[in-house]
C-alpha cells in the first residue's frame, strides 16, 4: 500500500508542478483518492460502499493542481476589490466541508466551499 501512494503522490505532484515542500498535501490527496477508488478484491466496488452499505458521492471531486477562483467574503474586500481570487487546488477538508487552496502571492493555505473550479 505504501507503494502505491507513493507513486500516486508523486505523480501528483510532478503533473502539477509542485515543489516537494507540498509532500503532506499531495500524499494526503493521494490517499483519499486510493480510498475513494473501486477494488478488485471488492468486485469492483468501492472500500467506503463496502463498509457502509450507501452509495459514495463523486461530485465533490476535482482535478488536483487545476485554478480555482475563490469567493472573497465581502468583509475581506472593499468596494472595488474583486470578489474572487485565483487559488490553487491541493485537496479537501477533513474536518469541515470544504476545499484546500494554495494562494502562491501571499504564501499560504486558504480553506473554503465557495469555488469555482477551471478545470
């Protein structure tokens, strides 16, 4: 298993360009893929179906590195200021529902759920 993810996470990481300094966000990204992903032994279905007995929702799931444009809540902004801003995917929220960005202008992890993905 450990093979696995780390394959898949440095793929992620080398598609999307990311220094290594990213390792903790592309291996948890690859993780919660490998456990949203159908199993042979499974029959082809899907570890959390398996375990729950409820269809998994794939919705949710984007293009890991693609652009996102982040809504700016209007407290953040003034007037004139845009009301999105360009962000960079790198996964989802365990805790709460959202998603992981990267703002590489200020240098730092942005959560939110209000998004609009460029993939």
């Amino acid at each position: 298993m450990n093979r696995s993810l780390t394959k898949r996470a440095r793929c992620l990481r080398l598609n999307v360009g990311l220094p290594k300094s990213f390792w903790a966000e592309v291996v948890s990204m690859a993780c919660y893929l490998i456990n949203r992903s159908p199993w042979a032994s499974l029959t082809g279905k899907v570890a959390e179906e398996v375990w729950t007995g409820n269809q998994v929702n794939f919705d949710h799931l984007r293009i890991f590195g693609c652009s996102a444009y982040v809504h700016v809540p209007s407290d953040e902004r003034s007037k004139l200021d845009p009301k999105s801003k360009q962000y960079i995917f790198l996964g989802y929220k365990e805790d709460v529902k959202g998603y992981k960005f990267w703002d590489p202008a200020a240098r730092k992890m942005v959560i939110s759920h209000d998004a609009v993905f460029d993939e």
